[in-house]
C-alpha cells in the first residue's frame, strides 16, 4: 500500500513555498505598486527631485536678476516677487536643490556613522557595546534644535555644509540603535551560525550575511529622516542663523515674516513646497515601511 | 530587583551622565574660534577693566582642566555665570522664563497626549473603517506640516485677518483686569494659537504611535485570552490592551523632551512668548557665550530629570524591565 | 441527541474573507462531545482544528465568520445567542487554553491577577476569599508555593508553569467544556508529559469535558476516549480511540497512522502521504482529500461526502463506504 505510482495529477501541488531574496523583493515592489498612498509619496518625490534637478533648466528668470519687490502672483511671476524683487517661482525652485542636498547629504552622513556604530555594537557587544550605548543614548535625548543652534551660533559659520555636518552628526544615534537591534536578533540565527561554522571571519559575516538583511530596514530609516533633515535646516535658517543669502526656503520663510502682512505669498509658496516635499517622503516612507515589514512577518 | 533597587541605581548614573555633559558644553564653547574672553565679553568692544575682570572671573590664564573645574563648581551652587551683554547674572535672566515655557509645553502635552490616545485607540479597535483612514491621513499630513510654517499662516489667518487673536505675547499689556478670571481669560487668548500649533503636530505622531503600538497589541495571545474568560470587549481594550501599548509610548514621550523643547523654541520664537525656547534663539544670535553655557546646562538638566522619570515610570507600570 | 450529550456540532461552517478569495477554513463539521468525555480532534496544521474552537467560543473575528451550523450547548445553540450571554459562558461554563502558554498571559499583570479575574466574572466570591481560591487552584495544579507565586508576573515562569497556571485559570470556574487547543505543542517533551499527566487528574476532579486539539497522535491518545480525524476543514472519521487506532477506515486516517514511524520493523524510507494540503481558498471540487488519495474513485472529484455511520460509535466520510456508491458501477 505504500507504493507511490498513484499520485494524483490532476491537480497542482504546490511545494512549500521559500521565498529567495530576488522572489522577496519583487513582493515588496508589488505591495508598493498597489499602495495608493506609497505611489502618491513616491510621485512626489520624483517630482520634487526632477524640478530641483532642472531648476537651473526650467526655472522661468534667474535667481539674480531682480524685478519690481513684493509683486503678488501675477502671470509673469508666478508665485509673485520676493522682498528684494527675486521671482518667487525661481527661488522656490532653487531652494529644493539646497534641501534635497541638505536631506541627502544629511542621511549619508547619518548612515555612515550610525550603520558603523550601530553594527560594531550589535555585533561585538560586550564593553564596546555598553560605552557606543551609552554614548548614543545620550545623544539621542539632547535636544536637537537647540544643539544646532550652538553648534552653528559658535562655529560662527553660516555654510550650508557646516548644517549639514552638524545635522548628521546629532541625527545618527536612532539608525545606530535600530541597527544594532537588528545585528544583535541576527547574530544569533541560524545562518550566522552556519557561516561561523563554515569558517567565515568576522567581518565577511557582518558585511555579506547580516547586513543585506538589515538594509531594508536602513533604507526606510533613511527615507523616513530625509524630510526632518530638510525641516530642521528650513528652521534654522527661518531663525536666522543660515546663509541669508541663499535660496533656502528657509531664508525664503525668513524673510517673508517680516512682512507677513503685505506679502502673504512669500511664506505661502516656500512653505507649500516645503510641506510637499515633506509629505511626499514621508508617505513613501510610510509604505515602503509598511511593505517591507510585511514580508518579513510573513504573508 | 525591586522597584526602589532600580530607582536608585538610576539615579546613580545621573552624576556622571550630567558630568559628561557639563564637560562637553564647555569644550564646544572654548573650541570656539576666537579670543574666549571677547566672545565672553559679547560683541561690544569691551573694555580694559571688563576684560580683566572676565579673565580673572573665568580663570583663562590657567589650564583648562582648571577653568573647567571653575566654572563647573560655580555652575553647582547655582551660578551660571555673568552675562556681559545684558549685564546680569545668567540665572536671572533664565529663572523667571521657565515658567511660560513649563506652561506652554505642560499645556500642549497634555492637550496633544489625549488627543492622540482616544483618537489611536479608535483608529486601532476599528482598523480599515473610515475614522481609521482618516485620521490615520490627517496625522500624516499633521505629521509632515512644518510647525513654523503652519504658525505663520495661522498668524496670518487669525490675527492679521480674521483679528481674532493676539500674534504674540503673553497678554495684554497696559490693561486692568477687573479680576484674575478676566487676566486669565486675556491670557487665554495669547496661549491658544502657540499651544494649538504645538499640538498639531505631536498629536500628529502620538496617534501614529498609539494607533501602531495598539494594533500591535491587540494581536497578541493574551487579548484573546482575555475575550476567552468572557470579558467585556471595552475591558480588553482598555484594561488588557491599552496598558500594554502605551508602553512605548512612554518611553517614547519621555525620551523626547528634546525633540518637544526644539518645537517648544521655534513657536516661543515667532509668538514672541518669552520662554526658555525663545530667550535660547535670542542670545544664540547675539552670541552671549556665558548665557549660552548655562542655558545649555539648564536645558540638559531638564532633558535628564525627563529621562528619568520616564526610566522609572515604565519601569513602574512594566515589570520586566526591573529585571534587567 | 441523549441526555449525556453536552455539545453538538451541527454542520459548522466557518469562512474567512480575504482580499484573494474565501478560506473556508472549516466547512461542515459534525462533532459531538458526551458529558465527562474527551474527544480529541486531530489533523495537520491548517486544517481548521483551531478554528472549530474558536467558532465554538465565538470568538471569530473579521475576517472570519461563521456562517453557518448549529452548535448545542445544553439545549440552547451557542451560535444563536446574544454576545452579552455568550460572556457568561466563555470562561465559566467553556473554558479555553491555548497553545502559546508564555504569551498568554498579560505580561503588566500578576498571574493571581488573572485568574482572580475571571473569579470575579464568574462566581459570586467575597472579596477576601479570592485569594485563597486563586492559591487553592494554583495549588491543585501543581504550582509550588501558590499563595507566593501567585504575585509573581508571567515572565517569571517557566512554559510548564504558565501552562498550569492558564489551566488554573480555565478551570477556576468549573466550566463543563475544556477546549485544549494544542496545549502541550510549544513545550518540552518532558513537559509535556507532566501537563498531560496533570490534565488527566484533573478532568477526573473535575468532571469537566475535554476537546483536545492537537496534530500529535501520541499525546491525544494519552488523555481522549474518542478521536474526530479533521482534513481540509471537514471531520474525516470519528470513533473511539481504539477503533480509529485498530479499525481506520478513511484512508486519510490510515495514511497517518501508517506514517508513524515503527520502532519494530525496519523501514529504509518514512511513509508520507504524497502532495500537500490544499489551500482553502478555493478548495478541489468533492472529497478534499481525494487528490492524495490512493483509493479515490471518479464520484470522489465530484461530490462531497457526508460523514455517516458505518458502524456504532464509528463515522466515516467516504464515498467508499458509502453503500449507493458501491453497487452503482464505476463510471
């Protein structure tokens, strides 16, 4: 009774399914395409990136060259000229280059130094993991605003490369936490395991084993950073301490308290850009967390 | 570990944390480009005598060990320094603006805590439903508004247009109030579009925690445990589930007085609320270095006093933490 | 139904709906349960074990729902009644245990906590007196030092531990039903042992029936008088435990009593039963085990069985037992 020749054929049989990292990524990608929500927030994020990108290309005047001051939207000036009769419209578009600058560069920094923390921590543990702990929970707490504030008020320096340093410098302490959790559950897996026994050092572990698996994590993370990076330079310049000069949107902002009253347009367009932008990430964040934390928690 | 047992060792860690801290305000200030003393004396010219005077005060002719020893042993009895640009001592300068920003924050946090756990448990009992979605929407588009940005029009709308509120202060100067109700009242008027910008936004994240934190709870085997021994569905929700998932959400509030004091300052900024926020942007721009320090020391101490009461309040309502 | 007949399931059907389809997770179940017996309801993972308990409850949440049979339940069907009084009855007259002991129990609060609360609900105790209830049945199931332990937390227990004190908290009401829903799965063999042996006592204290529910063969047979095979979300065979044990007549059922591993007879392969359990989405037409089945017949892909009679106390769903099927010829 035991012979196998009966099988049934007539209907598929499905293997248990195990999915490999290639069949895991495409259903990410198929639960991103079929979020209306991540689409829009991605949407929005190209959008942004290519008119930042073309600023140079698309903008209708120079950033330079000035016109009347304080005109409202009109046909000509779209979004109306700014205090010292700059388009709006052009500024507006100049100004995404420096926050998407601002926002990438930021998280690049964050990753670098967070990733490496937070990897050497979960991995090695022991003393070297309290004392990095330690450090970043301290960071982590202090007030981010302020510290900006002294770092820039006493650097006397009002290079957007400074802001950008200094941000990414108070911003890693959270990717370097998350890492690290995610170093310490994988550590102790199976598969680690396996390649330890196999002979693998250390660090080929970290980089070729642990690593691709935490990256998605990172990516989000990343994602999700980028508009309060963008936010917090656009408010440290609102308070005065960027470069006034610059095309910011923060400065755009700045400026445009002053006169809130008589020229209303001034703050409404940096400001909508600057809210869209925001959303745009955020969104995408959103989904892109919500697709890859599915696929990890199984179907 | 007893509850007193991990009290007391974190309050133990206090001392050197704030150490740390202390040492690391004072080396970002003399790592300061430029003269200290002139950067101490503020940009007036100052003369001769202050300039002795500030030298001798902070010890700037001995090792820097020594002006760190100095300046942190002043800092314990209370004395945050001198500043020379407002020609007063630090302290008093602080001391009688913690009240506002503790009123505009406390206001705010409470009013922003509420909001988000009513509004989070709703959404979470009832995923998918409209009230869901919605406020699920409205919490991201809360979530991704720039408060100074969304202060600004409401300025505009409120005050310059519609002329229903006040754009900054505290309250009306210059007015007798026929009682402290009527005070209170004016009062009032000033508090509510600072305190409502605040609120906006960390609603905004709060319900997106609670709403996370429950759903996640709410899928737990001890919830159905709970509907199992025939409990009311409102007690599962509020008894079983909601201690459980407001768990990181203490933690999470606590840990991020920083992150609250940040908003704090920006609105204190444009609502010209005289609080610790704005007074921070004030002398950050005109560069009293003195004023600085000790405002910075005030606001860590503050941010660790937070920290712990969160350590110790989740470790009051979660036991396994005492078990570290 | 006789008089000793506690509960009786009547053609349950339980869907799930889900954005690709409906899972008919269990799809016209038949069972009965006697009063002091245990049945135990075997099957795969997936086959619906859980859901038949939870359905039993009501405790099918969206998206699930039950949407059709009858359960009787002391001359009353449970699936009729209003929430309000299916409370009473969950945790006092039917009480469930788990199968994931440590994450039971609500971690913020103190297991004599928890079991005093469902005290509270059920019975009409003094205040002072709960304590020494909870002690009493911490103490009956063998906690050690129960007035002590009962203050500790979940997380300070061990699995066999926790698992003896959610069977505590089951039995603190003494329910008539006990649904053991794979009790002994995450613990230790040894532990396992230990529950089961703790599990027999106590139904003879108690009296209370048993719906074991479990996918090892070994451990239902330690504690149930009757079997109810499960596949696909349907009831297989039925019978007592010896009879399904010696006499299996579905061939589901002898299939895994075959894949049994033998200590006595020397086997160079395990025995397997070819292809895989159906997803229950859209599950084949007729018998849903008919693709794996070595004995199917053409009717086997067209209809489904009923689950009859064969014999006294012995049901069978099988077309080949069915007697129309076997003299009409084989088309």
């Amino acid at each position: 009774m035991s012979s196998n020749s009966r099988v049934k054929t007539d209907e598929k049989t499905e293997e248990p399914y195990e999915p490999s990292r290639a069949t895991r990524l495409f259903i990410v990608w198929r639960k991103l395409r079929t979020s209306k929500l991540a689409v829009t927030g991605f949407g929005i994020v190209l959008l942004v990136a290519t008119l930042a990108l073309l600023a140079p290309v698309i903008a209708p005047y120079s950033p330079e060259s000035f016109f009347l001051t304080m005109r409202p939207p009109t046909l000509t000036h779209l979004f109306g000229t700014d205090t010292i009769g700059r388009d709006l419209l052009t500024l507006v578009l100049y100004g995404a280059r420096i926050s998407l600058y601002v926002g990438l560069g930021a998280v690049f920094i964050e990753i670098s130094i967070g990733l490496t923390i937070g990897m050497i921590s979960g991995y090695f543990g022991g003393k070297v993991d309290e004392i990095l702990m330690r450090i970043t929970d301290l960071v982590l707490t202090l007030p981010t605003l302020p510290l900006l504030i002294v770092a820039v008020a006493v650097f006397k320096s009002k290079d957007i490369n400074t802001i950008v340093l200094v941000m990414g410098i108070f911003g890693w302490p959270f990717m370097a936490r998350v890492v690290r959790s995610e170093f310490l559950a994988l550590r102790e897996t199976l598969f680690v395991e396996a390649a330890r026994s196999m002979g693998a050092s250390n660090w080929r572990i970290i980089l070729r084993h642990i690593l691709p698996n935490v990256l998605s994590t990172v990516i989000v993370i990343a994602t999700m950073d980028i508009p309060w990076y963008i936010f917090w330079e656009a408010t440290l310049t609102f308070l005065g301490f960027g470069d006034p000069t610059s095309a910011s949107w923060g400065v755009l902002l700045w400026r445009g308290y002053l006169y809130l009253q008589d020229a209303w347009w001034i703050i409404t367009f940096p400001g909508l850009a600057l809210f869209f932008t925001s959303l745009g990430f955020n969104l995408f964040g959103d989904g892109l967390r919500d697709a890859l934390d599915v696929t990890t928690r199984g179907r | 570990m007893t509850l007193r047992t991990y009290v007391i060792r974190r309050l133990i860690l206090v001392v050197p944390t704030l150490l740390l801290i202390s040492i690391a305000i004072f080396s970002i200030v003399h790592l300061a480009p430029g003269d200290i003393a002139h950067a101490i004396a503020g940009r007036r010219t100052p003369s001769r005598e202050v300039m002795e005077q500030i030298r001798r005060e902070y010890g700037l002719d001995q090792p820097i060990p020594v002006q760190y020893l100095t300046w942190l042993g002043k800092v314990v009895r209370g004395d945050l320094g001198f500043s020379y640009l407002n020609n007063a001592p630090v302290m008093s300068l602080i001391a009688p603006r913690i009240k506002y920003t503790a009123e505009l924050m406390l206001v705010a946090e409470v009013v922003s805590m509420v909001i988000a756990i009513v509004l989070g448990v709703i959404a979470a009992v009832k995923h998918y439903s409209i009230v869901d979605a919605l406020s699920s929407l409205g919490a991201l588009i809360g979530y991704s508004l720039p408060d100074f940005w969304i202060a600004l029009i409401a300025i505009l709308v409120f005050s310059v247009r519609l002329g229903w509120l006040p754009i900054a202060g505290v309250s009306t100067v210059g007015i007798e109030f026929p009682s402290p109700f009527h005070a209170l009242l004016d009062h009032l008027r000033y508090l509510v579009l600072p305190a409502s910008i605040l609120v906006l936004g960390w609603t905004a994240y709060l319900f997106r925690m609670v709403r996370s934190s429950m759903l996640e709870v709410m899928r737990q085997d001890y919830i159905l445990t709970a509907r199992a021994k025939g409990l009311r569905e409102r007690v599962v929700i509020y008894k079983h589930a909601l201690r459980n998932a407001l768990l990181p959400v203490i933690t999470y509030e606590a840990f991020s007085m920083g992150f609250l004091l940040s908003g704090a300052a920006i609105i204190e900024s444009i609502f010209g609320w005289p609080g610790l926020g704005q007074f921070f942007v004030l002398i950050a721009h005109r560069r009293d270095l003195p004023t600085l320090m000790g405002l910075t020391m005030i606001i860590a101490v503050m941010v660790l006093i937070a920290n712990l009461c969160a350590d110790i309040a989740y470790a009051i309502v979660d036991p396994r933490i005492r078990y570290e | 139904m006789s008089e000793s007949t506690l509960i009786t399931i009547n053609d349950l059907k339980t869907y799930f709906f889900i954005t690709e389809g409906v899972v008919k997770a269990v799809d016209g179940v038949n069972l009965d349960i006697n009063k002091g017996e245990a049945l135990g309801l075997v099957g795969e993972s997936g086959c619906g074990k859980s859901t038949v308990a939870l359905s039993i409850m009501r405790l099918i949440r969206p998206p699930g729902k039950i949407v059709g049979g009858e359960i009787w339940f002391e001359g009353e069907d449970l699936l009729r009644k209003g929430e309000s009084e299916m409370r009473q009855i969950r945790g006092g007259r039917i009480s469930l245990i788990s199968q994931n002991p440590m994450s039971s129990m609500n971690p913020v609060f103190t297991v004599g906590g928890q079991i005093a609360e469902a005290i509270k609900l059920h019975q009409n105790v003094q205040r002072r007196e709960i304590k020494g209830k909870v002690a009493e049945i911490l103490d009956l199931v063998g906690i050690p030092d129960p007035s002590k332990r009962m203050e500790d937390y979940p997380h300070e227990y061990s699995g066999g531990m926790c698992q003896r004190a959610m069977t505590a908290m089951a039995l603190s009401c003494n329910p008539q039903l006990l649904i053991a829903d794979e009790p002994t799965t995450n613990l230790d063999v040894t532990i396992q042992a230990q529950i089961l042996k703790l599990m027999k006592k106590l139904r003879k204290d108690f009296g209370a029936s048993v719906l074991l529910i479990g996918h090892d063969l070994g451990v239902i047979s330690e504690l149930c008088d009757k079997i109810a095979v499960m596949y696909a979300g349907r009831v297989a065979e039925y019978s007592d435990l010896m009879t399904v044990f010696e006499k299996p007549k579905h061939p589901y059922t002898q299939a895994l009593l075959e894949s049994i591993p033998r200590l006595d007879v020397e086997e160079e392969r395990l025995r397997i039963i070819p292809g895989t359990v159906p997803r229950l989405i859209n599950p084949p037409p007729g018998c849903r085990f008919h693709p794996r089945c070595e004995q199917a017949m053409t009717v086997c892909s067209k209809q489904d069985p009923v689950l009859t009679e064969i014999e006294k106390g012995h049901k069978v769903a099988c077309f080949l037992y069915d007697s129309n099927v076997r003299t009409k010829p084989q088309v």
